[in-house]
C-alpha cells in the first residue's frame, strides 16, 4: 500500500491518518506519552515509541530525535517540550525576558509577540519544538505562588496577550523555521485556588468559570494555538485532567480547539496518590483518557495501563486513535516528517543570546517598568546629583532578577542536576551594574546591601546609613525572591520580610530622597513606603537587561509608559482587590480597612502628565452587531515625550446577573510629544459585552452600558459616558 504519510503532495490530515491506520495499539499509546528525556530516553524511544520528552536540550535532543525519526518502525519523530516561560531560561546562554507579570505591564501585543518569537528562535536552534507558555491563568490571589507567571488579573487582557505570544512562537505556519508549538496553560481556573494554596480546589461555579477564566484561553484558541495544557487543580470536585465537560465539551467542541491536550505534569498520577478521585493507577489513566486529555506529562505508568484497558476493552481504541491523530497532525504541520528541522548549530552561537535579542530584552523591561510613585518629580536624577547610594538585597542579586524559571538554583531536585542550570551569569546586568554603568564618571556611585530579602538574623543596616550619609540621593532596591515565587511557595504574608522595612525607615530618617526600586514577582502590601518614600519604581523580574532599564529610567535616558495589569493590596485581609468587583457589598468597605487597593489596576505614572477630554460616541444607540467607536482627546500636559495606554472600561448599568462594576474592553498606546494632543479612537465589538446568564447562555442585554475612558482604572481617572445597546 502507498505510504501516503510519507509523501509531501498529501494533506497533513490524510498523511496522519495513514499513518495512525499503520500504528499498533502499543504504537499510538506510546505517542500519548510524554516523559522526561533524561530517564532512559532510547528504551522508551525503541520499545514504547515514545510521542515526545521534556526538560532535555541541545546535543542530547538532536541525537534522540535522529534515533527516533531514523531507528524506529515507523520513524515518528519526537515533539521536545520546554519551559520557555520569559525566554528560553533553562538554556546556557539564552536571551531572558522580564516575567510574564513584567511584560503585562507594557500591555503592548507588538512587544508580547516580539518577544516570543525571539523565543522561538533560540528554542528551536536547540533542537526543541514546544514551550509551555504562555500562562493564561489570571492573577487574583495574591498568595498563589505563582503570580510572577501571568499577565495579572484581567481576563480580557490576558487573552489579548495571550493570543500576541501564540502568534510570536506560532508563526505564520508551524514549519516556518522558527515556529514552535505554544502551550496556553493551566486550564482553567488554576490561579483561583482558595487561600492561594497551589493546586487545591478552584471554587468557581460554571458561569464564573465561562464568564472570567475561559475567556483568555478562547482567545488562544482563535489565535491557533497548538496545545493547551490542563490544570492541576480542582474545579467542583473534578480535577481539570478529570473533567470531560471542560477538556472536550467546551474545549473541544464548544471552542473548536484542533490542537492537543496535555496534562501538567503526573496529573494522571495524581487523580490517584494526591486528589484520591481514582483508587489506582489504572482507574486514574481510565478517567484521564476518557475526559480528552491527548498527551500525558510523566506518568511513565500511563503507557502499559493504557495498553492494556484498550486490550481489555475498557477504554474504547477509538479514544486513542482521536488522541494520537491529534499529536501526529501536529508533528505533520511541524514539518517534523518532512524537513526533520534539526537545528543548524552553526547558526546557533550568533542567535541565541545575540546583541538584536538583548537590546529586545532591554526594550521589553523598559516597557514592563511601573512608575508608581514620583513626589516633586525627584525623578529623573539630574546632574545636581553628586553621589548615589544604592542599597539593598535586591541591587546586585541575580537569582532575585530574573524571578522563577531561569536558570536560578531553585530547590527542585530535578532541576537542579540540570546540565543548563550551570549558567554564566555575567551576561545578567544586575541594578547596581546598570547604575553604575550608567552613571560613569559624572556620578559617584556607592553601595551596601543592608539587609537580607528574608533571613532578620542579617543586619547591615548601620553600614548601609554609613555609606549613605554623605550621599544626595539613596536608591533602596528591596521586595522577595526566588524562594517566595513559584510553585510550592505559596505565602500567607505579602509584607517585605526580613529587616527590609526597617533598613528604608533609617534610610528615611536620614531626610536624604528615598527611591524604592522594587524587585518582585507580585504585588506586595507596602503602604509604608507608599507614604513615605520619594519615588517607587516597580520593576517586577526585569529579565537579563533590568539593570540597565531601571538605570536609563532613574536617569531619564527613557520616560516610563508601564500600567499596572494587576491590583496591589494593602493588607492581605483585604484580597481580593481586582477591580472588576461586582457590587452589593454593604458599607462597601472593611470595618477596620478601607476596600481601595494601595495601587490600582491600570494605574501607572511618568516623567510627564496626561490630560482626557471630549469623549464622544460614534453612535449612543447600538445593536448587537455594532462596533462601539468612542473618540477622546488625550493631551501631554508636560515637555517630555511619552507614551499613555489609554484603557476602556464599560458598565452593564442593570443586568440580569450581578456584573462587575467595571471591565477592560478595550485600550490603546498613544505616542505623545510634549504639548501634544491626539484624538484617538478605539472600537469596542457590542458583541464582547455579552453576559453569561444563569442558564449559562451568552448575550448581550439590551439596555444601558456606561462607557469609561482612562489612564487607570480609578473611577477619577475615568471620563465617563452612557450609550443603550438596542
Ligand atoms: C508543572 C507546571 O505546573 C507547568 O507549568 C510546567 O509547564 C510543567 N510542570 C512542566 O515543567
């Protein structure tokens, strides 16, 4: 028979098909399995047949792949997985990038898209074809370990980012040269675990979940992406890889997903030994096959349990066949069959890390940092300026910098015998390198770190006013580290730990300027030094170049445009702040607290000012198929050229189910000369103002809407107007 799989003129739908029909049940389950490269890798590539590894790079992955596409029966090529979360971190050399919570900040699709296709690159030029980004769960608790990775708490801005960095790691076309497969992830629901406990049970009704969590991910899926990795949490009782109504009713059918599913990591084995929904093993890769999980993440198990209920009758073939179809088309559409695409390494040395991909993480931190902060403009430094203090744990630390999943020397065992953990880190221009640099000779610049981010038994706070004594202005770089981001670090506390506090409350009593550069992977409660510093500047994970963004901020080399993409508390008690709260709450604060988050969501200042006027409709009367156009004149009131993100809200005034009192649909950057005013337009659908009513149908309601123009998401920043949906 023909081997129509093997030859180019056939579609990538008849070639996988072919090549399914030729596959023995061993063949398609072993293409199921995703497992981690480094236990084993030939014994699962010759005798399981293995679909594809994680967490190997580089020469290993070529020589696997060539195993594979060369030494098998049928010569399926492998899919290699990574964690390329803010550039391809884990890689000697590398570009990194700010977090993702850093790169919300800039909410610019260009910058998002730009930075994941430089990803991409560098990812493919070492043999991998697949990241598991971007993260598309919403940041609302900030507890939850995991907030550094996504793009803050609004759904309608996380999908809009999201769908950017599908298409900078997609492509085109997925065998474009430098396309690789995106992995949106953790559907659904994951950030929402109650108390921030990573992993527990997400307490979200189905209409919560279509109205706020789905949404990013439906604006994946229109984007193209290729996977789309399940969750670990629960959702009602039924964790995500268990949930057949949410991987292959909504997922599946509803959106039209054509990609694959993947489990997050042993979450088959986990319906078992942790959320105790299965009683063994078997029961566990039953229930996951059955709910359309299509790739199952090291669950090295999986494979001979799965072999044997479809030998056994217990789980239908057909399930199978539709999973590996759908892992093969992708390796079809990758040009893995055809091209191999194994990486040109002469090439590699003058890509990745390369000076174009540098000045590209440069720019991104430029656009993820947040002014918050800047009384009687002490900011930018000016040449009356002598002598600079830079004080601090967080000025000259590299793990702190780059935030979680870089190279860092984070305590997962497994990842710490990684061969690319050993990674240099000259290349990594830390903030007090930046200021240095900058500040040459014109600038004296001195340093001590004060304190530790955690550890109160450190205590150099005396040398640290010593060295500030005689200086004109102290930079205080503070906020958490590694150890309080990321999975397994949930806190209870959002406070600066350590003596952090108290080091910049002697810096204060000093009477010197105090600028706060704040080095964090989430929001933290620091009313304190909102009172009484001179300036703050949030500089999130800033990536490689974050010294010397922060530096040419400091110094007015760039006038600050970052918005905040999530809301700061000023208490833990009070979460959640998000601003789209709905309303009804009586008193409408705490007893003992006032409900007004320390900053607000969208907020975010510069080096010059903004002033909103004439907001005016197209039309105050719309149907349902309409655009909304609203037209506002947005004036730089300052000297200084500046870029704003001009931010749209709108109301639902009276619903059929309680609607947030607020909700981003829409927003725009304006470049401004000083003195300068544009008119600039946004459109907003009338069709994204749909509601989910308690029958879980969508429609947009007739009635009135307010609409609010902005620089943030405080009502007195907003200019206001109301038009009717007909
Ligand atoms: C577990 C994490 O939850 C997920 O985000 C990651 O992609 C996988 N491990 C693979 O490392």
């Amino acid at each position: 028979m023909t081997e129509i799989y093997k030859i180019q003129s056939y579609s990538y739908e008849d070639r996988a098909q072919d090549l399914l029909n030729r596959m023995t049940i061993e063949e398609k389950v072993g293409q199921m399995c995703q497992v981690d490269g480094r236990k084993e890798p030939e014994l699962w590539i010759k005798d399981k047949n293995v679909g594809s590894f994680l967490h190997i790079v580089g020469e290993e992955a070529i020589r696997l792949q060539k195993i594979s596409s060369e030494e098998t029966r049928l010569g399926i090529p492998l899919i290699f997985g990574i964690d390329a979360i803010h550039g391809h971190a884990f890689y000697n050399d590398a570009t990194v990038f700010p977090s993702q919570l850093g790169l919300s900040s800039s909410w610019n699709t260009d910058l998002l898209q730009e930075v994941a296709h430089i990803t991409a690159k560098e990812v493919i030029l070492t043999g991998l074809h697949w990241t598991f980004s971007p993260v598309l769960c919403l940041g609302r608790d900030m507890r939850w370990g995991r907030v550094d990775e996504t793009f803050g708490e609004d759904p309608y801005l996380a999908g809009v980012l999201g769908a950017a960095m599908v298409k900078g790691y997609q492509g085109e076309k997925l065998s474009d040269p430098y396309s690789i497969l995106s992995c949106p992830k953790h559907f659904a629901a994951y950030g929402e675990t109650q108390g921030g406990r990573d992993s527990t049970e997400s307490d979200v009704s189905p209409r919560k979940l279509k109205t706020v969590f789905l949404p990013p991910f439906k604006a994946a899926v229109d984007a193209g992406c290729a996977t789309i990795m399940a969750g670990y949490n629960s959702i009602d009782g039924l964790p995500c890889s268990a949930n057949k109504w949410l991987l292959t009713d909504i997922l599946k059918n509803q959106f039209n997903f054509k990609g694959f599913v993947v489990t997050d990591w042993n979450n088959t084995g986990n319906l078992y030994s942790l959320q105790k929904i299965a009683p063994s093993l078997k029961k566990s890769c039953e229930i996951v096959i059955n709910a359309g999980n299509d790739m199952i993440m090291t669950t090295p198990e999986f494979y001979d349990n799965a072999v044997e209920l479809v030998k056994k009758g217990i789980i239908s073939e057909k399930l199978i066949d539709q999973a590996c179809l759908r892992i093969l088309l992708m390796k079809f559409k990758l040009g893995l069959f055809d091209e191999k695409r194994y990486p040109d390494c002469s090439n590699s040395n003058s890509i990745i890390g390369c000076d174009q991909h540098k000045n590209a993480s440069y720019k991104s931190a430029l656009e993820s940092i947040v002014l918050l902060k800047n009384e009687e403009n002490v900011l930018p430094i000016t040449n009356k300026i002598k002598k600079i203090a830079v004080v601090g744990p967080n000025a000259d630390d590299v793990v702190a910098q780059l935030g979680d999943w870089s190279f860092g020397p984070r305590d997962f065992p497994e990842r710490s015998t990684l061969e690319y953990n050993k990674y240099d880190t000259t290349s990594i221009v830390t903030i007090l390198e930046g200021i240095k640099k900058r500040a040459g000779s014109e600038f004296e610049v001195v340093y001590e770190k004060g304190c530790d981010v955690i550890d109160e038994s450190i205590n150099n706070i005396d040398a640290a006013l010593k060295i500030s004594s005689d200086c004109d202005i102290i930079i205080a770089v503070v906020g958490d580290t590694i150890v309080l981001n990321g999975e397994t670090r949930d806190r209870a506390s959002l406070d600066l730990l350590g003596r952090q506090e108290e080091l910049l409350k002697e810096l204060k009593n000093t009477g010197k300027p105090l600028i706060v550069v704040l080095i964090n992977g989430k929001p933290l409660t620091i009313p304190w030094v909102k009172d009484n510093a001179h300036a703050i500047i949030e500089a999130w994970n800033p990536g490689m170049e974050g010294g010397n963004a922060v530096a040419s901020i400091l110094f007015g080399d760039y006038n600050p445009c970052g918005k905040l993409s999530i809301s700061f508390p000023r208490h833990v008690g009070q979460q959640p702040v998000y601003y789209n709260q709905y309303p009804g709450w009586h008193g409408g604060k705490y007893a003992d607290l006032t409900s007004e988050p320390l900053f607000h969501f969208g907020y975010g200042i510069s080096y010059t000012s903004y002033e909103y006027s004439n907001l005016k409709l197209a039309s105050y009367e719309l149907d349902t198929d309409d655009e909304l156009l609203l037209t506002i004149d947005v004036k730089n009131t300052g000297t200084v050229k500046g870029t704003e993100i001009v931010q749209v809200y709108i109301n639902d005034i009276y619903s059929c189910v309680t609607t947030p009192i607020k909700e981003l649909k829409g927003f725009a950057r304006v470049e401004l000369n000083g003195g300068e005013t544009k008119n600039v337009q946004i459109k907003i659908p009338i069709s994204s103002l749909a509601l989910i009513d308690s029958n879980l149908n969508s429609f947009v309601e007739p009635g009135e809407f307010e609409v609010m123009v902005g620089g943030s998401s405080k009502d007195e920043d907003l200019i206001k107007a109301v038009f009717k949906v007909l």
